[in-house]
C-alpha cells in the first residue's frame, strides 16, 4: 500500500462514497481506527488525527458545498463573527461524514500528508497549513483590532491544545499563529532532555483575539478552512494559496480521542500500528510537542 494511502480516515466498517475528487472509493481497513494505549500512560493521553486537504482554488466542493452539510453553530455567535470578520471559518461534522469529504479524507492526492499525532492532555501541537509564502501582506487581529501587517516568509499555523473532559470528549482549543522571517538561536531543552541546546526559532506572531474552541466526541471532525472572497483576510491567507506553482485551497480536518476510550473493534497488531506511526511521522507540514 503506498505510504501516502490515508489510514487514519475512514469511519468504522464504512466504505467511501460519492467521490468528489473523481478518484474510485475503497475499502477501509481496520487502521484507519483509533487503536487504544494500554496501562496508566493512556489516562491523559489523546489521539488526534489531523489531515491538510488540497484542492484547486476555487474547488465548488470545499468552497461552498461542504459548508452547507457541516454544523457552523459548534461556534458561539460572537466568536464566529470575529472568525468570519478574519476570513475563517469553521465547522463541525457530528453525525455522519459527507461522502465528499470522506472521499477527500482518504484520496492519496488530496490528503498526502496526514498525521497521527500523541499528546498529553494540554500539551500544545503547532500544526502548520502549507509551506511558507515567499512574503505576504494581509489584515490581522492581534488583540486591538484588525490591522495591516507585512512579514516576510510568513508561515501560517495553529497552536492546538487538547483538553480532555471529564465526560469523555476532547475539547481543542485553536490559536492562530505566524511564523516569518529569519530563524534566530535561543536556549531550550535537548532533543535527548540531557541539557540545554541552541535551537532555531522564528519570530512568531500570535493572535489570542481569534482563538476558538470545539469539543469533539468520537469520531467527529472539526473542519477549519477560509474564505476565497476576502481577499486581504488572515484567513484567506491562510488557506488559500494563489502564490504556489499550483494554486491551491486547503481546509484543516481534525478528529480527536481519548487514548483510553477509542472506539471497540478488533485488537490492534503492535507491529502494525507501529508502522502506521512511522509513516505518519514522515509528513511534512505539523509538529508536535506532547511531551
């Protein structure tokens, strides 16, 4: 199976269907489940499977069609506004996937860099949306109010932090963030936590004003994407990208889980779940720090 083959994305025992990237659906395997940690480790730990969907700028499916099958009120109104005020959006899926997006969850081509990733309850994942633009300008909120800024480079991602709650779900908790210009040394931990160590770091632009929040059951997916028509919006900076040899539009699909309560099926096979891990590892675009 190729390593870009998506496991991580189908839902239990389901086939995908209605294929909106022209691509024939296919049969689930058993890995495409959350598998469950074993001992006193999994009490805080969550899973959290984050897929980047990339498709042509533009794309009726993810641009206009999906959002009318997704629950855009898993956002208060007052936050939603601000969101939309940026150029984002988000929404929820609860109940069944859309066949388009489940088609777009497990298509080589439209979801190439999926990442399962292993986080202690409240530990922070930067989780990137593409590879830097070569420079950008764009409005932003950074807490008093939207403003124009410039930044060279500038990389566009999301600190995520996943909550457990005491009735089972995973509340994910959203902060914008940009990353731009030259990496500089600061001090930190080792890789090996044997000392400290000089690390490459760029300057990050943080936007608390545009924070969000969703709690995810099992098996349900926050979907985060932007707006093609606000041109000169964070948003739209974010997840549409008209600067790359192939423009593009992406979205941001997320499901989350408590390590201790994933879904019944059949006993996972070590080996197996260990390759799994290690291709996923390979990705390009996310980071974790859930130590």
């Amino acid at each position: 199976m190729p390593q870009g083959r998506v496991l991580a994305w189908a839902l239990l025992g389901l086939t995908a269907a209605g294929c909106a990237t022209g691509e024939p659906a296919r049969q689930v395997s058993w890995l495409e489940r959350f598998y469950p940690f074993r001992g006193a480790a999994a009490a805080d730990m969550v899973l959290m499977d984050t897929a980047l969907i990339e498709c042509p700028v533009g794309d009726p499916f993810i641009d206009k069609e999906l959002w009318l099958l997704l629950d855009e009120q898993a956002i208060p109104f007052e936050r939603k506004s601000v969101l939309q005020e940026n150029g984002f959006r988000v929404g929820q899926v609860a109940g069944t996937t859309p066949a388009g997006l489940q088609a777009l969850l497990t298509s080589d081509k439209a979801n190439s860099n999926a990442r399962r990733l292993t986080l202690h309850s409240g530990k922070p994942a930067l989780v990137a949306v593409g590879p830097p633009r070569n420079s950008g300008s764009f409005q932003m909120d950074r807490g008093g109010g939207k403003e124009t800024v410039s930044f060279e480079r500038p990389q566009f991602q999301f600190d995520v932090i996943p909550s457990l709650t005491p009735e089972g779900t995973v509340r994910l908790q959203f902060t914008p963030q940009v990353q731009h210009g030259k990496a500089v040394l600061i001090p930190g931990v080792a890789e090996d936590r044997s000392g400290w160590a000089l690390k490459e770091q760029r300057p990050t632009e943080t936007s608390p004003a545009l924070q969000f929040e969703v709690t995810l059951a099992a098996n349900q997916y926050v979907v985060v994407g932007g707006y093609c028509e606000r041109t000169e919006s964070v948003g739209y900076q974010t997840f549409v990208r008209d600067d790359e040899p192939a423009p593009v539009q992406r979205l941001l699909v997320i499901r989350a889980c408590p390590a201790g309560r994933a879904p019944a099926g059949e006993p996972p096979d070590d080996r197996r779940a260990e390759k799994y891990q290690s291709l996923a590892s390979r990705a390009a675009y996310s980071v974790a720090s859930g130590e």
